[in-house]
C-alpha cells in the first residue's frame, strides 16, 4: 500500500511529467471518448505532447452480442493490428489517460495488461488534471512508427459467470455500478433482469474517485475496499454493467497492491441468461 506501489499503476501529472523530463521511454495514448450518459466529448484540441489519439469503444471493445456482453473483449489480432499503428513496444512505459475519471482510460489500462504488456500506467485525473497543474500541451497530431510488436491474450485474470458465481460463494465479488441499478426493482415486459448477482457487494466505481476526478488518496481507498473485505486476504472479483467500471475498480485495487479479477460479461452478459439467478435490494441477498 506504498505510493511506489500506486505509482507502478497511477501516476500523477508531476510524476509524468519527471519521466518526459528524464527521457523515460514512454508511449502516451489519449483515450478518447464520449460519454455514452451525458453526450460530453474528451478534449480533442489540446492532448500531451506525443499523445497517439485511441478510441475508447472501437479500440478496447468488440461487437456486443448477447453472448458476449455489451462490451467484449477485442480480437487479440484486431488489438495487435492497432497497437503495431500505434507504435507499442513491449519494453516501453505505456501511459494511458482520458477526459472523464480514467473511466475508459482504466478500461484500455486492463485490455492492454490482458494483451500481454507489462508496464501499463493510468494518468490520474486525466487531461482535465493535466491542464490543471498547466503542464504542457500541443494541439497537432504527432506521426507515428509503426512496431512489429506481438501480442497474446490472458495476462490478466478474467472470469465467466460461473467462476463469478463461485466468486460471490468463496470469495469476495463487487459490484461496480451506481447504486440503483445494483438495487433493481421492477423489470419491463421483455427486459433484462435488474438486480444484482447473488452475494456481490456493492461499491460504486465512482466511490474511487475525490470531487476533483483522481482517485482518493491511499488511506481512503484502502478503508473502501478492506470495509468489505477486498484486502487481498480473498480472491476478489469485480463487474458492472459491461466491463468499464468494473475495470476502474480493478485499477483502485491494484493501486493498493490487491489483484482483483475481472468479469468482462459483466450484468450484460450476467441478464441475458433468465436461468441466471438475480438479487434485488441493498444488501448482498
């Protein structure tokens, strides 16, 4: 629970900025975005110097399908096609961030762990933390050289929903949506379930996160996730709605140095099975 352990996963705009100073070799992708909620886009004009612009629900994403969930995980060889684009190297420092509290940003963070690089890092706070702390900026696209980098799925743990199930039995499972949807209640006429799966306790994503859009500091994150029993005493799984909170708290969780494993499905791919059992109300059920 040290700041060396948070730093190997967030980095602040200072700690960044150091290592674009000391010539660190470092690969920055801007994910970008709009926001599928409130319709607000990233900030496209200004990125970080060398930024290579990425596309948080084409690049870190496949096709929804019933079996697969709302938001699957990409064909390894589409990935490995954007990544030699964007000029990937298995020895760099990748640094991700976005425009909305590393929500997507925490999404490209685990798919390119789960792709097989090492050393992915998130921007706390994103570009709006950036330009707060007036680092620098540049408006104009940088050219890019293509790598040859090679790719391979399964670095990161991931679970189906019945290893989630057995999850919510003998270890610890958390729910990363807003509390209303983990709360259910009345389900229209051909919908899906709403509710929660049987046993996960719910800790909201947005619960990561201080007023200003960075994670809370570690004394809090830590008092969320231990209150709960996420303290890696357990194994500990997460989902959400499609796999895109649930990756934020995987990257909270490893902030603290707790490996969380991640239901990709997640509640899209969890309701579309009516044979599925589904709890409703506040409490784990």
């Amino acid at each position: 629970m040290t700041d060396d352990v948070r730093s190997r996963v967030l980095l602040t705009p200072k700690q960044l900025k150091s290592m674009m100073d000391r010539g660190d070799d470092l690969i920055i992708l801007a994910v970008q975005s709009v926001n599928p909620y409130t319709g607000t886009d990233s900030i496209r004009d200004r990125r970080i110097p060398g930024a290579i612009d990425t596309e948080a629900y084409e690049d870190f994403q496949a096709p929804a399908s019933p079996e697969g969930g709302a938001r699957p995980l990409p064909a390894i060889d589409v990935l490995e096609a954007k990544a030699k684009r964007w000029g990937l190297r298995p020895e760099a420092t990748v640094v991700v961030y976005d425009s909305d509290r590393s929500m997507v940003a925490a999404r490209a963070w685990w798919v390119l762990r789960w792709a097989g690089l090492n050393d992915v890092r998130v921007l706390d706070g994103g570009m709006p933390a950036w330009i707060k702390d007036g680092m620098p900026i540049e408006t104009a696209h940088q050219a890019v050289k293509a790598s040859d980098i090679a790719l391979s799925p399964g670095h990161m743990p991931e679970l189906d929903a019945e290893a989630t199930a057995a999850m919510a039995r003998n270890g610890v499972l958390l729910d990363a949506r807003i509390r209303p949807n983990y709360v259910g209640g009345p389900t229209p006429a051909g919908a899906p379930a709403r509710g929660h799966i049987p046993g996960a306790i719910s800790t909201p994503a947005p619960d990561n996160l201080t007023d200003y859009g960075t994670f809370a500091d570690q004394d809090a994150l830590a008092g969320i996730y231990q209150a709960v029993g996420a303290d890696g005493t357990k194994p500990v799984g997460a989902y959400c709605g499609a796999g895109m909170s649930a990756a934020h708290t995987v990257l909270a969780l490893a902030a603290l140095g707790v490996d969380a494993a991640l239901y990709v499905g997640s509640w899209s791919q969890w309701a579309s099975d009516p044979t599925r059992p589904v709890a409703r109300g506040g409490l784990p059920g």
